[in-house]
C-alpha cells in the first residue's frame, strides 16, 4: 500500500497462521524478512506482534537450540502453575509468562535488511497451547 503523500514510503501489514503445542518457541524469523522482502523497504521499521494474552513475541539466539529449552525451563521455573492463583481458566502462570516476555517486538530496517544481531532471531512464544494463533508483521518505511 503506498502512502498518499509520499511516494517512496510503503507501508505493509501481513498477518501470519501457526498452530502451536502446549509451550514452545517458534523460529518466525523467516516470515518476518519474507514480509519485508516483499514489501520493499529499504529504510524503516518492523513491528511484530501477538495479539493473543498467553503467547509472546521475543528476540532471542537462534544458533543454539539450547537456549530455547533453557529458557522455557526457566520461565516454567519462575512462573509455575500455582494453587493459589483464582484465574477460573487455570491459565495465569501462561498470562504471567506472556507478559515477561512482551506482545511485540521492533527492529530496525537498514539496507532492505532486519538489523538483528549474527545469532538472534525472532520467536512466537506459546504458553498455552495447543491453540491455532496469528501474529502481524507491520513494515514502515522509505522504500529509496
């Protein structure tokens, strides 16, 4: 979609399907630079985004699978399903997990490249699956 006013601005939003298991992480750094692949950008930013309460979004190191277990253990660790929590649902440790973790996350467009680090990379968060969710990816910027 192009911007009105200015001609070499391009802004884009996608709308992306997974179908989750009950908790994980999930590699989507593919489909966020297809979705600016696609939109032409060369100069802006990316926002990624999860509209759901017991599922996240981070940027984490995508090298070493390791780090992924690591840290889903040690949110299970510090957000555990607790009897004292009155949620009817039972969910309220995936809300708390959800909520360190953050719904978005912002990068940098330079080059028509993500300026993420040589290790990271951008992960949905499951808490509470399995569940069909959706994330947005929102491209914003100079396409010159």
């Amino acid at each position: 979609m192009q911007n009105e006013s200015l001609e070499d601005n391009a802004d884009m939003l996608r709308e992306f399907t997974l179908s989750t298991e009950r908790t994980g992480m999930i590699n989507i750094t593919d489909r966020v630079r297809e979705t600016l692949r696609e939109s032409g950008v060369n100069s802006g930013t990316c926002v990624v985004y999860c509209p759901h309460t017991t599922a996240g979004i981070t940027i984490n190191e995508n090298a070493d699978p390791d780090v992924v277990r690591d840290m889903l253990f040690a949110l299970g660790k510090t957000y555990p399903d607790r009897p004292e929590f009155r949620h009817a649902e039972g969910n309220s440790a995936a809300h708390l997990k959800a909520s360190a973790m953050g719904s978005s996350a912002t990068i940098l467009i330079h080059e028509g490249r993500l300026l993420l680090g040589i290790w990271q990379g951008v992960y949905f968060c499951e808490f509470d699956g399995p569940r069909k969710r959706h994330f947005y990816v929102k491209i914003a910027g100079d396409q010159t």
